[in-house]
C-alpha cells in the first residue's frame, strides 16, 4: 500500500463514480480501477459495491475512509513542522478552532503568544467539533477551542472565555423601546437561529437556555451561518441570540443589539486538550490562553490527573 492507493481510495470515495474520480486525478480510468483493486487485495476485503449504475462504499470501506484523511493530514503537518524549522522557528503548536471563535479574544492571544514566543510557530486548523476531537484523541493536533464540553474520556475542556449573549433586533422593530429586553416578550416574536450544523457549538448553548422557558419559541428560519442569521434579522425576518463580538464584525447598519433582562446568558468558548502532562510549550499556552477565564479556569486546564476537570 502506498500513497497512490490511498490517493486513489479517497477521491473514489468522495465522488463515489470512477469517471468523475479519475478526472479529479488527471488520470485514466483503467489505472484507478487497478490501483482500487490492488488495494482491496492488499486489505483482503472490498471498499466499494459497484455496479453499472452506481458506486457506493462497503460498511469497510467506510470505516477505512474515516482514517484515510488523517493520514494526509499528517503528512501535511510533517511538511508543515519542516518548513516551519527551515523558517527559523524553534517549536510549534496545532490549534484546532471549530464554531464562530471570537475574533477579539483570538487575535489578543496570537498576538501575546508572537510577542512572547516569536520562536513557537501556532498553526490553525478550521474543522467541525467531531473531527477536533478526533484530531486532539489520535494527536494531529496539540489543543483547541471550541464551543462544546463534551469531548469523551481522553480529552477535557475547561472555559477559556464567555460572551455575554444579546439579542439582535431589526433597527425598527417595537421591542426597542426596552434597554434591555426580558426573554419571555422576545419569545413572543419569531426568531432566526443558527442550526445544529451550522452552529454546533453556540446551538446547543442556546438551545438549554431556551429549554429554561415556559414559553415554545416560534422559529422563523433555521440558517446554516452567523452571517445569513445576521441578513434574515436585518431584513426583519426574526429576531436572533448572538453577541457583541459576533455582531461587530458584521458591521450592519439595520442591526442593534439588545442585552437580556435579568441574569445575562452567556455563550462559553473551551479549551480543549488532551488529559495528562503538557509540553512546556503547551502549558505555557493554556497560560495565556486562560489567564482572563473565570473562576479556577486556568488551574483546572492544568490539572493533569484523569479525575480532573473534564
């Protein structure tokens, strides 16, 4: 087995059609369908159900594409480590972000960490929470941030910052006469929400918060993105749960926002790692990456026994 194989495995599986697989790889068909063949004999069991009107990956061959990528991934960050010591850094660090990350609490800690340790090289990689997890789990990656606790038995998150949620309001819209608005009369109104896919981390966040209501929440529309939440409201669509942060970079003139009434909700954002001793360089990281969290934050993300905070 070698890279070819593999080469040739991940753009069958992506495009499930030989034709289409072998355009994406400039090649002919006929050696693909001999590289896939080679593979299957060498791995003694087939990857793909094919027929002359569809292709279709095997239960095996699904499980085999799961891995496959990982293997690019870290051969592009071998590629990666070596140019970064040819560029004169000395260490480097892989950090994984998933969800809207907060652009202003991002840009301090790079910009700490460069002033700091201008010989350590951070290296950011955007992927879903699930791939993270799996990144931190089989260490393609040496942390993350993310908006979401759960992260398994090997891995734990602690909060490295909260956003105060607001709710965003169309610039004309009645509930404005309120400085800040009490969450059973913005429930009266139709809302815009992020979906569960679009929003993995900031979702379920809301979705508890919501769950807290006697009140059912009409949902106007579901959207895949902070930015289409942001246009639907604007256009007077609903009403929408974001923050500050988020809102300032969208930089609409039809929005404003509104604090809620009463105990302010907010949107937490974890560092994620695995369980167990950090490297220097690591640890020093979760320092500054932690030195505003709340509480006992930053002792807890150094706590590196398996009972700790996770």
């Amino acid at each position: 087995m070698d890279l070819r194989h593999l080469r040739c495995f991940l753009a069958v599986a992506q495009e499930l059609h030989f034709a289409r697989a072998a355009e994406k790889l400039h090649i002919e068909q006929s050696p693909l369908s001999r590289a896939i063949k080679e593979l299957e004999e060498e791995l003694g069991i087939r990857l793909f159900d094919r027929n002359t009107r569809s292709t279709r990956l095997t239960r095996a061959g699904q499980v085999f594409m799961e891995h496959v990528p990982r293997v690019f991934a870290a051969l592009s960050q071998a590629r990666e480590s070596v140019r970064a010591v040819s560029a004169g850094y000395q260490r480097q660090l892989r950090i994984a972000l998933s969800g809207s990350i907060t652009q202003a609490h991002l840009t301090a800690l790079l910009s700490r960490c460069r002033e700091e340790e201008p010989d350590t090289e951070i290296r950011l990689y955007e992927v879903p929470v699930a791939q993270q997890i799996k990144g931190l789990e089989s260490d393609l990656y040496d942390a993350g941030f993310a908006q979401s606790s759960e992260v398994g038995e090997v891995l734990f998150a602690v909060p490295a910052w909260n956003d105060p949620m607001v709710v965003a309001v169309p610039s004309r819209h009645p509930l404005l006469i309120h400085k800040k608005l009490p969450l059973d009369e913005v429930l009266r109104y139709p809302l815009v929400l992020c979906s569960h896919d679009g929003c993995e981390g900031s979702s379920p966040q809301l979705a508890r918060m919501l769950r807290a209501t006697d009140l059912e929440p009409i949902v106007a529309e579901q959207v895949a993105s902070h930015d289409l939440m942001v246009t639907l409201v604007a256009a007077g669509y609903g009403l929408g749960f974001t923050t500050e942060a988020h809102v300032s970079t969208s930089h609409h003139p039809e929005i404003v926002t509104r604090p809620l009434a009463g105990r302010t909700p907010v949107l937490t954002t974890y560092l994620i790692r695995r369980i167990g001793e950090p490297a220097e360089v690591l640890q020093r990281f979760v320092e500054r990456a932690l030195f505003d969290a709340p509480g006992r934050a930053a002792d807890e993300a150094l706590d590196t026994s398996p009972g700790g905070s996770k």
